[in-house]
C-alpha cells in the first residue's frame, strides 16, 4: 500500500469513527452518557446531545476522503486534534470522577490509536518545496 493510499485509509478509519459516535449520540444520547458516566440526562440534555451528535455527524462526513480527491492536511490536523482533545478529557473524567461507567477507557485507548496514527499520517505528509 502506497503512503497516499495509507492516508487515506487512516483518515477514513478515524473520520468513520467519528461518524459512528455521531450518529450513536444522535440516536440515543442518554444511553452514551450512560456508559461513560454511569448518569442520564435531562431532557434538555438529550437535545443538546442530538444536537452535538449532528455536528459531529457533519463534521465527519465532511473529513471522509472521496475517490479522486487528495486529503487535506486540514482535515487530518482537524481529526488528529479531536482525537487528543477527546483523548485528554476522556482520561480527565476517568481520573477526576467518582461516577464514570464501562467506557471512558476503551474510548480514550480507542482515540490515542487514532492520534497516534493520524500523527503518523501528519508527520509524514509531502512537504511543500521551499
């Protein structure tokens, strides 16, 4: 596999990710705090996350790599950053809280893959000549 085929595959990887959670949020947002916090929510808080599932849901869709087009380093730097943003409050809750459910570590192990390869995928990108 060449390294433009590599990134591709890796951004598609974290940004189908991304578009899983989205749409779990969208559909059933209690039940994912639930697992991650062992609380439910309000109902103004299951709104609020609907509403967090579809931008996250957009926000995905949109990083998706589309046969043809090149990835933009925007795009990896943008899913590299939510995933060491997520990576970094994810692990905050499960230090800091008393009450977090059967997810906060699998999905901060999931993430750190995720940043790690998206690194490997920043880090390596063609550079403009000089």
């Amino acid at each position: 596999m060449s390294p433009r085929d590599s990134k591709k595959v890796w951004v598609a990887v974290a940004a189908g990710f991304e578009v899983l959670v989205g749409i779990a949020l969208f559909a059933n947002p209690s039940l994912l705090t639930r697992l991650l916090l062992a609380s439910d929510l309000t109902q103004p808080g299951q709104e609020t996350g609907r509403v967090a599932g579809l931008a996250l849901l957009g926000l995905a869709l949109a990083c998706l790599p589309r046969p043809g087009d090149e990835t933009s380093t925007a795009t990896i730097e943008g899913l590299l950053l939510l995933s060491v943003l997520v990576t970094a409050y994810l692990v905050y809750l499960g230090l800091s809280t008393a009450s977090v459910g059967v997810l906060p570590w699998p999905a901060a192990a999931t993430h750190v893959a995720l940043a790690v390869l998206l690194a490997r995928v920043w880090i390596n990108k063609p550079r403009a000549a000089q």
